[in-house]
C-alpha cells in the first residue's frame, strides 16, 4: 500500500445498492485523489460485498489501498423501519419499500441472526481488517416488547468476542445507546485488543462519553456532520467540543457514504472523496494546518486497523 496517501476514509459503503451501478467509479475517484478507503459490511451480504471489492482493486491495482470491515449492523438484528428523513435525499436504497411516491425512500430493514462461522470465514480474508459495523441503536425504540435491545446486546457481544477471536479490530455503531454500549464494553473489556480495540465509527456521544472511551483505548472518526450549522435545538459547540477535547491521535476521517454528505454537498450521495471537506473541518477545529491533519488521520487509520 503507498505510504503517502493524502486521505483515508475510514467507514464507508459503496458495498450499498446506492453505488450499485457507479461503485468502480467513486472508488476509482478516490484512488485517483490519492485516498484509501473500508468499506463497512451491515449484513451477510453486504460484508461479503465489501470483500469482493477489496479483492477487486487489488487485483487490478496492485495493492490498492481499498479495504473491508465485515459484521451485523444493530439495526439488522431485528426487522425495522427507516424513513425518508432518517435516509436523506432520493439515492437512498429502496430495499422493500412498500410503494407510492410519499414513501419511495422508506424501507423495512430485514433481521438476522448473528452467524459467527459465516463472520469469521470473512474475517480472516487478508483484505478484511476490523469486526463491524456491530454495536447499539435504540433511535427508534420506545419500547422493549420484542426484545429488541437483547437481540443488539446479544449480536454485539458475540462480534467483540470475534474481534477477539480474529485479533482485528471493532468497527462500532452507536446512536442513543451509549451508557449501555460503555456498560457492555467494559463487561467484556477482557476480549479487547489490548491498547487499540478498534473505534466508535460517526462519534456522537458527549465529552463524557468520549472520556471513559478514551479510556478504553478507542479511536474515534467524524464524518460530514461536523461540517453542518446546528440544528433546531442542538447546542452550538457540542461536535466542536468533543472534537477540541480529544487527543490528536485518536481521530480518524471518515464518509459514512453514501449517507451524510458533508458541505458543500449536503442534499447529494455522500461518496469517500467528499471525506476531503470532513479533514479540513477537523483541522479547523484542532487549530491545525490541513495538510497536518490530512497525515495524522491517515497514520492513525493505519495504525488501528494494522495497515503497513
């Protein structure tokens, strides 16, 4: 892999059915922008989605900085609905809609049942270098009647023992969960890899909740929300703040693609170049030169995910 590359992306989807068509070509334009890129299963499927494209720029690209996470998404441990402002603008993947222009986003996410064979058979493929997109997702949640918070819990559980298992590391989802999250890590903090158990992919908990992950020894990485004005009723500051509080070598760029694009593509398909807008808010915020940032998310990704 080239040691200087000027970007890394390191949580995106262009293993997704929004890049079903263009996939060669947002990769390819990160590529040509000197950037490297892991693509992020949420599924079966679509972790094995993302191997095969790891596999293919590597075949035709020599050793092309394009790389895959593989694991079971929380919100794919139990079948649930997603909306059209939950999915933004109108390439989000239309998988089961139910029809009729008012929903054409909408979609109902089928469940799974953790397979740890199938995983790690993925896992230990040499272009796969971390165990998720796995974690908590309680935003829509109010109540617990089917068990839907046990069934996260439980697939969580079983990818950190993975992660343990495969020695790589954790890719981790969480969104309105995180005194749960902190409580199941620490429970199983015996199966992390020592010293860098993996990061906590589109961090938006508080300083506090960065503190005790710190603690832990995870990284952290920021997509194109950083780059938004505050909404109706957020506090101005709160992504500035935890951004400002951690340490430098903690933070890692990333897309979330193709969901979240940041200014000046808000309301477009996020794609892994755009993470080049995510860097330059970073540096603004840590008070530092683009081109300084640029290098230290890309060491840092090298450095949790082990690669050369």
């Amino acid at each position: 892999m080239s040691t200087d590359l000027k970007f890394f992306d390191a949580h995106t989807h262009t293993n997704l059915a929004a890049f079903r068509d263009d996939y060669r070509e947002a990769v390819g334009r990160m590529l040509d922008a000197g950037g490297g890129l892991i693509n992020v299963g949420t599924q079966k499927d679509t972790s094995r989605r993302a191997v095969e494209i790891a596999h293919e720029f590597s075949s035709e690209g020599g050793d092309a900085p394009v790389f895959a996470a593989v694991g079971l998404h929380p919100i794919h441990t139990s079948a649930s609905f997603h909306d059209e402002e939950e999915l933004g603008p109108p390439f989000a993947p239309a998988v089961g809609a139910t029809g009729g222009k008012e929903r054409r986003n909408s979609f109902m996410s089928r469940s799974e049942i953790f397979d740890h064979e199938y995983y790690k058979k993925l896992a230990l493929d040499p272009k796969v270098v971390g165990i998720g997109e796995c974690g908590l997702d309680y935003y829509r949640i109010e109540n617990n009647e089917l068990g839907i918070r046990e069934k996260q819990i439980a697939a969580f559980e079983e990818q950190i023992k993975l992660a343990h298992e495969v020695q790589k590391p954790l890719m981790i989802h969480c969104r309105k969960a995180f005194n749960d999250l902190i409580d199941i890590i620490i429970h199983n903090s015996k199966f992390l890899i020592q010293d860098n158990p993996g990061i906590i992919h589109f961090f938006t908990g508080t300083k506090e909740d960065a503190a005790k992950l710190l603690e832990l020894g995870f990284s952290f990485t920021f997509g194109g929300v950083v780059t938004f004005p505050p909404r109706a009723g957020k506090r101005e500051g709160d992504y500035d703040e935890v951004i400002k509080f951690l340490p430098l070598d903690r933070i890692l760029s990333e897309t979330d693609a193709p969901y979240v694009a940041p200014v000046p593509y808000r309301g477009k398909r996020n794609e892994p170049m755009y993470v080049q807008e995510v860097v330059k808010k970073l540096a603004e915020l840590k008070e530092i030169s683009e081109e300084e940032m640029r290098s230290i998310t890309v060491k840092n990704t090298k450095r949790v995910f082990g690669l050369a």
